[in-house]
C-alpha cells in the first residue's frame, strides 16, 4: 500500500460497549500486526490517557498521539489526526471507555462516538463475550441503532471460550447484519500489569512490554481477518469538513551565533520511568516558539542539561519512585536553585510533587512550601479552568480545559497566588505561582492554547 493523501488516510476506530472489554488489546495488537506487515501506521487514542500511546508507540514505532474534544474542541481533533498521519497508510484510533460515553453531564463530548464522527471513521466493536452466547446481538444491535451517524463496520469478539461458544455467537450475530472481523480466545500471556491509575507505562517495563505487545500481534493476526480491517479502514473516504493537519507553526532553521539574542533558548524537560505523561504536541510547539527541547531523566541525571533556562516537569508515578527522586540530591537542588533564579517552570500533577517540599515523607526539591502524600480518594475528571495568576503560561483570566487524575494530596492545595481558579464541575482554587513557576495538578493540552508554549520560552528569553 503507497501513502495516501492526508485528508483521505485509510482509517478505523476501535471501541467497545464498555471499559475491560479489551479495546486496548486489539487496538495495539492490530497497530503491530499492521506495522509487521510493513505499513506505516498512525497510532491514535481518544481522551486524555497518557499510558495506551506508549504501547501504541511501541507497536508502531510512531508517536502515540491523543484526540480529545474537551480539552482541544471538537474543531481541532481531524486537524490533530491528519498532523499525526502524515506518510501514514493507515490509522488506528483506540478509544476510551464505551462507545457512547464522554464528558460528565455533556452528553456526547469526549466520547469514541463523537470522535469517530468527526473523522468520518468507521468502528470496529470489541465485544466482550465470556458470558453470554445469543445476547450479543441484542447488545450489538443496541449500539449499532443508537446514533444512526455511527457507522460500526464489524465486530472482534473477544474472550470467546471454545469453538461452540463461537459458533452460537455467531449464529446470533448474522441477525444483525454486521460482520464479525474476528474472534480471540482467552490469552493471559497478552495481560498488562496494572496500579492505582491503570496501565504500567511502557518505561517502567520494557523488555516484558515488548514481549506483551507481540503477543497482542500474534493474538490479532492470528484471530482477526486482518484484510477485511484494512478493507473497513480503506473506506472511510475524505475526513469531513475538508480539515488541514494541525501545525505547530515554522520550526526555526536559522542558527545564530551565540551572541545573537534570539538564538534557540534549552528548555529541559522531565523523562524516564518517574515522569512519563506528556504530549508530543508539547514539546513541539515549544520548538516551535524556539526552543532547543533536552529530555532529561530525574532518576538518573544529577544535573540539569547544560544551559537550561526553562523546565517542563509533566505527569507520571512520582509517588513510586519517591525513594529514588529523594536520593538523587544533587538534581533536587539544581531545580530548586533555577526555580529560586525566577526561570520559567511548568509543572502538572507529578510534577507539582516533585516541586513540593516533601512526598510521603522524603524530601523532594522544596520549591513549593507544600507537603505531598498518597491518598485512598482517586480525583479523576475533567475541568473547566481559568488562570487567576498572570504566569510563565498564561495571563490571568486565560481559560483552558484540563483533566485531573492523581491518588495524592497536596497541603496546602494553592499558594498565595493560585494557578486555576476552577469553574466546574465544582468552584475552587487550585496550584501555585511563585516567581517563574506554574504548579498545577490540571493536566492541559497546550494545541488548545499555542500561546501557552510561546509565552513560556519568551519568558525563558527574558527572565
């Protein structure tokens, strides 16, 4: 198959009725049985999750990028797409929990549904048959009449017990007139551990990532009719609307000398197995804006990169790797002194913890005079936010999306002068801003706001 046309890339959503079903089994299993057959292919995940695009990553060998209409609009999910399939022959969407549901109380926003309509992109239902026989076409028949926008083009059924279970399953489902692209037997070997937020990231266990991986390809290839989801994926036609891929802006191609003041500034940026959530979007806008990015790992490196002016420490499993973070002395008191220096730092939920003065008793980079702790209450949801601060991301009365998802605490919850002031679900304050340092919990997505990645590296020009 030869690259096709950005706006017309062969497409298909994986979804569900509900979470557990195995959505993300099939989704990455079909991404590396697909890329094993030598296809470049686009690895996409509906809603904020930042763990299945590092299986879907592994599975491709692309970027694993997220569609999400609350904290983008619904405007710029095809954009984000096409910007992400570019020199792909197909694309693969997994998405979030059933088909149909999304934002709390705002009807189909967020959800696979309201996705796949945007992108004009046929579903592929993954069904969850361990216990039941002539119901699933009650079940399927459900969601294939609940929004006739909605094309579901076949069904995977998984967990299927024996070949008469399959058998009574599909005698139920020719009733309903859709396809049954495949049919997967119980197999624990394709499993992912999984904690108190979901999903162990691909960082923190590569080698057995990569054996659960080809065991997801083998899984598909071996169950699923895989031409027949090609052939589903060819048939999505044009993308709606006539959508351009989403740009960061120019990257700079002029290297200046070391004299000249608007030469690239280092922005650092936290990685590794402690800090693994974050957008690639991120990170290109900020070399957009003209930004040298430099990962670094905060488990492994005792110094910043050379020459940093600006830190961007995002999201993962601080609370895991507390023992390791706090031992590593030498780091925590290089990122105190450039926060103490007034350079730009923008931390989310992890990071937030990180900068705090202590977690669960061990003493982190005492940035923020604030003390961190796991908690029993998982805070998981979205958010409807406002800067109250003038920051290194936004000036106060900025309005963003974002989403909460953390099992810790933070005392006291905000500084003197607060990140977000939070507009629902309920009204509160919330994070720090201190010199140049923005420290939030409220994980955003800056495509929505490209003045957020702008803002912070001129603030790293000038500070």
């Amino acid at each position: 198959m030869t690259s096709s046309p950005s706006s017309s890339v062969p497409r298909l959503v994986v979804a569900a009725p509900s979470s557990g079903s195995g959505k993300t089994t099939v989704a990455t299993g079909l991404m590396a049985a697909l890329a094993g057959r030598g296809l470049a292919v686009s690895p996409h995940k509906v809603g904020p999750d930042y763990i299945d695009p590092g299986y879907h990553s592994l599975a491709t060998g692309r970027v694993g990028r997220n569609l999400d209409a609350y904290l983008c609009g619904a405007e710029l999910v095809a954009p984000l797409f096409l910007h992400g399939a570019r020199g792909c022959d197909i694309a693969v969407v997994e998405g979030v929990m059933g088909l149909y549901d999304g934002a709390a109380g705002e009807g189909e926003l967020a959800s696979t549904a309201q996705v796949a309509k945007l992108l004009g992109a046929p579903v592929v239902l993954v069904v969850d048959a361990s216990s039941q026989s002539r119901s699933v076409a009650a079940l399927v028949h459900g969601f294939v009449s609940w929004d006739p926008e909605v094309r579901v083009g076949g069904v995977i059924l998984n967990k299927v017990g024996s070949d008469r279970h399959e058998g009574l399953l599909r005698e139920a489902l020719d009733s309903v007139g859709v396809p049954v692209l495949g049919v997967l037997r119980r197999a624990p070997q394709v499993d992912t551990p999984s904690r108190h937020l979901g999903l162990v990231p691909v960082a923190e266990r590569r080698s057995e990532a990569v054996d659960a991986v080809a065991a997801m390809a083998a899984q598909v290839s071996d169950g699923c009719d895989l031409e027949a989801l090609v052939g589903l994926a060819r048939a999505a036609g044009p993308l709606p609307g006539g959508s351009a891929p989403w740009t960061p802006g120019p990257v700079p191609t002029h290297h200046p000398t070391r004299s000249d003041k608007r030469s690239p500034l280092r922005v650092a940026v936290a990685g590794g197995a402690a800090f693994t959530f974050s957008y690639a979007e991120h990170s290109e806008l900020l070399a957009a804006s003209g930004a040298e990015v430099v990962t670094f790992d905060p488990l492994r490196d005792e110094e910043l990169p050379e020459g940093t002016a600006g830190l961007v420490v995002g999201g993962g499993f601080p609370e895991v790797y507390a023992a390791e973070l706090s031992a590593n002395e030498p780091l925590r008191k290089a990122v105190a002194e450039l926060a103490l220096s007034g350079a730009p730092v923008a931390a989310e939920c992890a990071g937030l913890l990180y900068l705090c003065r202590e977690l669960d008793g061990l003493p982190m980079c005492g940035v923020l005079d604030a003390s961190a702790r796991m908690s029993e209450r998982l805070t998981l949801g979205y958010r409807d936010a406002v800067a109250v601060t003038d920051s290194a991301l936004a000036v106060a009365g900025t309005r963003m999306r974002g989403h909460e998802f953390h099992r810790t605490v933070v005392e006291p919850g905000a500084g003197a002068a607060p990140a977000w002031g939070m507009r629902a679900p309920e009204r509160r304050v919330e994070g720090f801003v201190e010199r140049g340092v923005h420290a939030s919990y409220l994980h955003t997505h800056w495509a929505s706001e490209p003045g957020v990645a702008r803002r912070f590296v001129e603030r790293c020009r000038t500070s």
